[in-house]
C-alpha cells in the first residue's frame, strides 16, 4: 500500500484512490472544489520525482518546473511526499478598485492586475478569502486595460460570494491564483463567425471573449445569447445593446426560459425573447460548420449543446466551454 507523507505524518493511499481523497479520508483539512482537475485550487506541491502526467495537466510550465500538482486526479504509483508550497509561487495580492451591484443578485468587482499575473479574456482566476476558502470566477475584461473584471453571483449560504459581497470593499487587498482555462478567443479565428451562449454570469468570460475580438479586430460574425429564467439575470442587457449597436457584426440575444419572468417589483424588458438561449441559438444556427462555439452556464446545458453544436458541424476543437461551474459538489440549497 502506498503511503502519502504530509506534515510529517503519513496516511495509506488505498487502491484506484487519489491523493485528495486520501487526505479527505483522513479527515486533513484540504483545500479543493471541483475534483476533477479544472480549478486548480487543491493544488499542492511535492519533492516525488515520479508525479503522473493527468496530475500536472493544465498548470502553467512554472509550476510543472517547481514540482506543483493536482492531488484530485493525482493516483500516486508509489510513495508520496508533499512538501510546503510557497505562497508566492501562487498567489497574487490585488487591490480591489470598483464593486457594484449589476443586479439583486450579481455583484460586479474590478481588481488592479498584478503585475505577474497574466491571462485572457475568458479564462478563469481562483480567490482565496481569510478563512482560505478558494472559488474560480471568470474574467470579462481585457489585459490592456490593467484591469481585472469578475460578476460575482451572490448565494445566501454562500462561503466566498457572501465574504465578497457583504466584507470585501475597494481598497481591500485580496489573494488571486491563475489564470486558467483553455476557453478564449484566439486571433487565427479572426475570419470565423462565432456563436456564444451563456446562462447567468456565465456572461462574464463571453463578455471578455467579445470584448477580446473587438480589440483584435475580429471580422467574422458574433452572435452572443445570454438566457436567464427570470429577467433580474440579464444583468448587462443595457452594457451589451450597447454593444451591439456599436459593432455592426455583433448580435445579442437576450433570453426569457420562464412563462412569469417577473420578479418581486421587476419592470418588463423589452425586446426580449422567450426562449430558451441554447434552444433559441441552436434554431437559428443549423449549421455550424467552421463556427467557433463558447459554451458556458449550468454544467447539463453545457453538455447537451456541446454536443448538438458538433452534431450540427462545429468541429470539437472550435467549441470550447468554461468548465468551472462544474465544480459545485454542494448539496445544501444557497
């Protein structure tokens, strides 16, 4: 039986068990949340010289080179030893600048970009709060504006999102670890029409995906559709009518799932459709052959539209979907 040393003590890793699990069933306190090698906030570091391949996929060539790992899909073949990681290897600290409620439930904060962290629009960032509770969020804005953009969804039971939203102001310092994701706009796709659909602030990354190819001059089609169940979700519609009025190949479509979208006091948006987005989108795009396709929202909807975006032309390596919602194990309702 392997055995897996941390803080010089050691615990047995059973068979087909990861390192996460070992330590979860030991009852150590070990940070994590998707467990399946997405976010990237279980990660810990080793002096093991034999780590497996899927158990450094995704992580920057860096962190590979200081023997950084992810112990949710980490199945050690032998022994393993975890050593202490160097805060800064991983985090950056930001200033907060700007927070702003975009809705009752959507809270919109703008960091100052660290000077080492670098990312695209559309991949996501890990925050950690003082009780070292870590969450990924998207990121809307574009590298040039030195700026960090995210749309935090506030939950009531919500660990980060209630810390965020109710504790965290501007001026304040916060830990950010990334970027991640292999969702984002690339410019050899600058001839490509492109066709976003998002659910909730699953906006944000597409948003930054958007802003990204304006700024890169995209000339293919856009067609973003962001869909909601009640109107309250459609928390940028002014920002992004804008938006299409501004660009003349840009469309927006703002979608109603539900029969009584109104909530409490809301007001009737106009010009909105009542459909379904990824159903709506899939309608008026039969055929999505050469399209590039951005996935992101609630993990079934993902799936499902992944795979009728194939189905309908779009070839596997032009839809891309961000994965980080995926990490919700929660089963309590917040």
């Amino acid at each position: 039986m392997r055995k897996i040393s941390y803080k010089n003590n050691n615990y047995d890793c059973l068979e087909d068990e990861t390192v996460l699990d070992t330590l979860l069933r030991h009852k150590i306190n070990a940070s994590f949340s998707c467990k399946i090698g997405v976010c990237q906030s279980c990660l810990l570091k080793t002096s093991t010289a034999n780590i497996p391949p899927k158990a450094q996929t995704g992580l920057t060539k860096t962190l590979i080179q200081q023997n950084y790992f992810l112990p949710c899909v980490c199945f050690p073949e032998d022994d393993f030893t975890i050593v202490e990681s160097k805060e800064h290897e991983i985090f950056h600290d930001a200033i907060v600048l700007e927070k702003h409620w975009l809705s009752q439930k959507v809270c919109q904060f703008i960091f100052e970009k660290p000077e080492k962290l670098q990312f695209h629009p559309g991949q996501f960032i890990n925050i950690r709060n003082t009780d070292l509770v870590t969450r990924s969020y998207s990121i809307a804005s574009i590298p040039t504006s030195n700026r960090i953009e995210l749309h935090i969804k506030h939950f009531q039971n919500g660990k980060m999102s209630n810390w965020l939203c109710h504790k965290l102001n501007p001026g304040d310092s916060i830990e950010l670890q990334g970027a991640s994701g292999e969702s984002y706009y690339d410019v050899k796709s600058s001839q490509q029409n492109i066709l976003l659909i998002g659910t909730g602030t699953g906006l944000a990354p597409l948003l930054g995906i958007v802003r990204d190819a304006i700024e890169k001059k995209h000339l293919g089609e856009i067609h973003v559709y962001h869909g909601s169940r009640y109107c309250d979700g459609l928390y940028l519609i002014k920002e992004m009518i804008q938006l299409k009025n501004k660009h003349s190949n840009i469309y927006y479509y703002p979608c109603i799932s539900s029969s009584n979208p109104l909530l409490n006091n809301e007001k009737k948006i106009p010009d909105c459709i009542n459909e379904r987005a990824d159903e709506f989108a899939l309608e008026n795009h039969s055929s999505l052959k050469n399209w590039k396709v951005y996935l992101c929202g609630h993990p079934a909807m993902v799936k499902k539209i992944k795979t009728k975006s194939y189905l309908a032309g779009a070839s596997l390596n032009d839809i891309h979907i961000d994965p980080f919602e995926l990490k919700d194990l929660r089963v309590k309702p917040r």
